[in-house]
C-alpha cells in the first residue's frame, strides 16, 4: 500500500533535537510491513520560527518533500507539491490536517495536544480553528494520540465519536525487566525538555530532603531557574537517546510531572527500563500508567511513598506485562487496523 504522511512533525536531519520521533516510529514500521511512504512537511514559515524549528529550504530530502510558505496555506497550495498521490493519506498536527484538507485529498486526522491548544486559544479562532474544524468534519478518521487526548477531544467535538480512535505509540527498544534492588541511595531520574510545563522543578523540591541520587536530563529555558533550587540534582543537559536509555537502566523511579502532554514516550521507555514510573493525571500516559497498579500518578510526597512501600516489585511486574502491549510493531498495525 501507498502511504502519504502530511506533517510538520518529522527530523529532516537525525541530528535534530527537540524533534520527536513518534511518528517517524510509524513510518519505520509501516515500512518493515512492506508500505511505501513519502513524507510531506509543509511549514508555515512565521509559525516554524516561533516555535525555533530547524529551518530547511523547499526541497526533497530523501522520502521527506519540505514545503515552505509565507502564507498559513492559503490560495493554491498544490502548485509547491511535486506528485499527486492516490493511496492512504495520514496528517498529523494542525497544519498537516489543514495541509492535507486543502489538497482535497481523503485523509485520516491525528490530534495532538497542538490540536487542542489551537481549538481552545482564542488567539487561533480567527483563522486556524475554523479550518481545523472544516478539516476533522471531512476527515474519513480522526487518530487520537492518547486514551486522554480522545477523552478531552470528544468533550469539544462529541459528534465525531464515531470516526475516532486512539493512535498510541510504541517502544523501539528491546524489553528490559529487572527487580527492585536499588544499588546503594535509590536513584530518581527525570528527562524533558525543560520549560515550566514538565514541572521538573516538583522533582526537585520532592527530592531535596530525601536519602536519593536525583539525574536530569535535557535542556531548556528553565535550566538557569532549575540549578538555582537546589544542588543535589545532577544536570546532564541534553544526551544522545541511547545514552538517555542507558541512565534509565540504572534508575529507579522515573518522574515526570508534565501536563499536555500528546503522549509521552518518554514514559513508555522508562517503563521498559524497569523504572517505576510517575506520570500526571488525566494527562499524556494516564490510561496506560494506572495509579498504584503499574506506576503512579504525580501527588505531593509519592517518590517517599514509593521507596516506603512494599509493592515496588509487583508495580514493575504488572509494568513488564503493560510494556509488552505497547511496542512499536504493535502500535503501527494498530493505527492501520484501524482505518
């Protein structure tokens, strides 16, 4: 099968870092299944520099065509795109969704947290929501990224419940499973980009009075900020993603107390590391983390209660049973299933 992915959310380089790989993961999969993929990536120019993304010129770059424009995709915007395509057309990401819907072509929805920020923020009602909405209303499928984002999603639009799923993502790693046997002080680890919504700096005042070695990977504005709070964390910055793995081996317990969150890979791998993991409620990974049965969600004084506790084993063996469900493979033939 022929498969187009409309999306602004995709490396054009692999040394890009701050581009998520989700859904470059689905295309690698969809690949292995024996699929042809080719990639646009259409830019709203203004749009790309605020958000500070790598700029590349209007060109091919192996599979991924980049497509630069002044305007947010009005008048003919057909006339940049090099091939017509007649196969499978998935968008993700406000502007693949309004890509795609002013291409005419039959297209499948995915919604981020960017979607609902778009369709809440009276900042983007002028223009970009009313497209958004004209775009889901013509969309064959609508592919939440997580069992939250459908919830939140369905509240504002209940009248597409019935041409809307959950696109979950998927590890590339191999399953690692280990025991709670902490070597010496436990370890705490966090990675994120770091800007005030992951809330790194709870992971911070939570630890500063506990017996533990707390690590934080990533960069940000909030870096600066983040030192000045306490000196126990140890800061790696930003580590290449096998190094990031590696720490998570070695850690713990993973916390991260981020909200809107679109998923949150990070902690499906710290889960398949043998972390116990904490994520927030009602956000990002909440529906697969389920509070006090495979990790926790985010409360004040939980990474005390963990390290209390007595059920830390049984948390990472209904963990290692969750993982299993949430590997990349699995995760690109649910999508397709799903159309």
């Amino acid at each position: 099968m022929s498969i187009l992915v409309i999306t602004d959310l995709y490396p054009v380089s692999e040394n890009e870092k701050f581009t998520p790989r989700t859904i470059k993961n689905f295309v690698t999969e969809w690949e292995k299944m024996g699929h042809e993929v080719k990639i646009i990536k259409p830019n709203f120019l203004l749009n790309s520099f605020l958000r500070k993304k790598p700029f590349y010129k209007t060109g091919t770059y192996g599979q991924i065509e980049n497509i630069n424009y002044f305007l947010p995709f009005l008048g003919n915007i057909k006339n940049k795109v090099s091939t017509e395509h007649t196969g499978l057309c998935i968008a993700h990401m406000p502007s693949g969704i309004i890509f795609a819907n002013r291409l005419g072509l039959d297209f499948v929805a995915g919604v981020h947290v960017s979607d609902l920020e778009v369709l809440t923020n009276p900042i983007y009602s002028v223009y970009f929501k009313p497209e958004l909405e004209r775009a889901y209303k013509n969309a064959k499928k609508i592919a939440c990224r997580s069992i939250v984002l459908k919830e939140k999603f369905l509240k504002l639009y209940p009248e597409f419940k019935e041409k809307t799923f959950v696109a979950y993502s998927g590890i590339n790693t191999e399953i690692i499973h280990r025991s709670w046997k902490p070597e010496g002080k436990v370890k705490v680890l966090t990675c994120a980009n770091l800007i005030k919504r992951k809330n790194v700096d709870k992971v911070i005042r939570e630890c500063e009075n506990l017996d533990v070695e707390l690590t934080i990977i990533g960069e940000g504005k909030e870096l600066k900020n983040l030192k000045k709070l306490s000196t126990k964390p140890r800061f790696l910055g930003w580590i290449e993603r096998e190094k990031v793995l590696e720490d998570m081996r070695k850690a713990d317990i993973f916390a991260l107390p981020s909200i809107n969150e679109t998923f949150g890979m990070v902690y499906l791998e710290a889960m398949a590391s043998g972390c116990v993991t904490i994520c927030t409620e009602n956000d990002g990974a909440a529906g697969i983390v389920r509070d006090g049965e495979n990790g926790y969600f985010w409360r004040d004084g939980i990474i005390n209660k963990i390290i209390n506790s007595n059920n830390q084993q049984k948390i990472l063996d209904n963990c290692f049973e969750t993982i299993q469900n949430y590997t990349s493979k699995k995760a690109a033939a649910n999508y397709l299933e799903n159309l």
